[in-house]
C-alpha cells in the first residue's frame, strides 16, 4: 500500500514540482522570474523582455525583441468566425472572468491536448492563446459597453496594445508604462491557487485552454484575484483620512479582513506593493495622494490590534489605483491581472507538460464507519 504522508491545510509549505520559472521568498521580501529580479526587470525591461524571459529562461538581445514583438502583435488578432460568439457573451450578466472562460471553452485557436504535440508545438499554441486573450478581454469589455471593438495596433507594445483595445484610444506613455509595470510584476508568483490549478490541469493532458480555464476559476476567487477591486472599494468607503483609523478598526471588530494587506506568503514587506506606490506617484492625482494618506493610516491602526506581526500593503492595494488612475475601469482590474498572468499559466502549463506526470494525491476518509 501507498503511505500517505500528512502535510499543512492549503499545503502551505509542501514541494509540488520543480520548476525553473521563478519562485517567492517571502521571509525576504523577494521574488524572481528565472535568476533575475522580478521588481528590477519592472523598473527597467519591456512586457515582451520579460515575457521572453518567463518561456526560453534567458533574456532577449535587442534582435530577439523586436522580432517576438513582432510574433505577439500577428498572433494577438481575434479570430473573424469568434467576434459574434463575444458578441453574445459580451451581452450576459456575468463577472469578465466568466466571459472569459466561456469564449475560451469555444474559440477555435488550433489548440490540442498538450499530450498529444511536442514542446515545440506547446510553446507555440501557448504563446498564440497568451497573445489574443488580453484582445478577447478588450473586445467583451467594448463590446458589453455597446462599444466598437479596437483593432489592435501593431506598432504598440503589448501592454499599451491591451490598453488602447479596452479604453478606445492611445494611451499616454506614463499611462501605458504604468500598466506594463504592473503587468510585468503579476506574471508569475510561485505556486499560487491559479498557478498550481493550471498545472493540474496541464498533468492531464489537457489543451491550453483547457489549463487557463480552470485558472481563471481559481483567479475568481475573492481570496486570489479580486483583491485590487475590493481595495479600492475600501477607499470608497473610507472617504476621508480622518475616517481611516475607525474604519479598519470596524472591520477588524467584525472580522473582516482588510484587503491590500498582509499576503499568505510575504513576512517581509511585499516588493511589488513599493514599486507599484512608486508608479502611483509618477502617474499622480488626488487618488494616488488619498490612498498614500490612508496607507499611513491603516498601517498605524493595524499595528495597534498586531503589535507582533507587521501587515503592509500589499500588491493590489497600490494596483487598483494604478490602473484607475491609468484609466482601466474598476470591472476590468482582476482581467488585467489574468491577461498578464496568463502568460505565467501558460510557461507553467508547458513545464508541467514536459514532466509527463499527472498529479494526483490522496486523501483520508474522515466521514462514518465503513459497512463492508
């Protein structure tokens, strides 16, 4: 008989797989894609730098570059026979990410099951269903809107591409480097829910589609992907600085936790949360200043009820004002977070796929006696 071995609730701490992508140190404050840091290549390389980085391991020369920015910008058109299948989508009554998944269980992509094509041919229907989701994200926002869908520029980057597609017009270059950044820092981050539901998918044999599907699920939960919406929802509620302090102690008397703050991994302060305020107060406005004031706050207030344990801000705190002040609407931050992220998903997909492992633990019986 197989011997089961008992671990953490949520397998925290728990080896799952080898990989290469990157990895978290959250005792240090630290995270990486491949050997380099990932808030360094925020500061100073492209999406496509460090999207090619996440899928070959190593960074582009200059020539490398151009060219994959060259590939995104053919493979990031929507298929014609999909748009009056977004149409329809577009029109329901569901949350973006839902959209989402329903064009992608249906959109012809030439994908197969990852288990029956090469790596060659993984590497490149992953890199095709990574280009156009952020399109067929554009497309249902528009055209659930009642908007025109944007045809996307060529000449733009990915990120700025992504955002002419959702806001209907060039962006400006602060604005459009501030959704870069932000989308190069939530690429990857360790085994996280979405990550780890993404390569069990991928262990089975699945298509791309398929792996990202099942992601995006996980990403729709109010614990994972949400985050960014509900931390700018905070404050909303807040409404001025001198209502900060009793607000967080409301929530804490209620037992809610306060979102964008404190992070299941980080111990340290969370790095991508000091870039992202440094990106706030480069894009500027009264939003950006409310929120550093209100930062203040809640972290006074919260070192009240936790003396021993720190609880700074976290990623989506900063990111909702990011992507509000670079002009995304607020339904549209978590489907910027799968957008970039799924080109994470999609590097782990093909590195699960290569493993040729299916992974599937056991369980313990907890329920009645068993009658034979």
């Amino acid at each position: 008989m197989t011997q089961l071995i008992d671990v953490p609730a949520g397998l925290n701490g728990v080896v799952a797989a080898d990989t290469a992508i990157g990895a978290v140190d959250g005792d240090r404050g630290f995270f990486h894609y491949g050997p380099h840091d990932a808030t360094a290549l925020a500061r100073r390389r492209s999406f496509e730098e460090v999207w090619f980085l996440v899928r070959e391991g190593r960074l582009p020369d200059a020539g490398e570059t151009i060219e994959f920015r060259r590939a995104l910008a053919e493979l990031r058109e929507i298929p014609a026979d999909l748009l009056p299948v977004i149409d329809v989508v577009a029109r329901q009554n569901a949350p973006m990410l839902a959209k989402l998944r329903a064009v992608l269980s249906v959109a012809d992509l030439g994908l197969s099951p990852m288990i029956d094509v090469d790596d060659a041919e993984r590497r490149h229907q992953t890199l095709r269903l990574a280009a156009v989701v952020p399109m067929i994200v554009a497309a249902l926002h528009r055209r659930g809107a009642g908007l025109d869908v944007i045809e996307p520029d060529p000449s733009l980057g990915h990120a700025a591409a992504y955002l002419q597609a959702t806001i209907g017009e060039a962006p400006t270059p602060v604005a459009a480097r501030a959704v870069e950044q932000y989308m190069i820092l939530t690429i990857d981050h360790g085994f996280n829910a979405s990550t780890f539901t993404a390569r069990v998918v991928a262990s089975t044999g699945a298509d791309a589609a398929d792996a990202v599907c099942a992601a995006l699920g996980a990403l729709a939960g109010p614990l994972h992907g949400v985050a960014p919406s509900r931390a700018l929802d905070a404050l909303d509620e807040i409404g001025s600085v001198d209502r900060a302090a009793a607000w967080v102690r409301g929530e804490v008397a209620a037992g809610r936790r306060i979102m964008g703050f404190g992070h299941a991994v980080y111990r340290a302060p969370d790095p991508r949360s000091a870039l992202l305020r440094e990106v706030a107060e480069r894009l500027g406005g009264d939003l950006v200043e409310f929120a550093i004031a209100v930062e203040a706050e809640i972290l006074v207030t919260l070192a009240e009820f936790k003396p021993g344990r720190p609880l700074p801000s976290n990623v989506e705190f900063y990111a909702g004002v990011v992507m509000e002040t670079a002009g995304l609407p607020r339904s549209m931050f978590t489907p910027t977070f799968a957008v970039s992220r799924t080109v994470g998903w999609c590097a782990h997909i093909v590195e699960q796929a290569a493993a040729a492992k299916l992974i599937r633990p056991s369980s313990r019986y907890v329920g009645p006696p068993v009658t034979p």
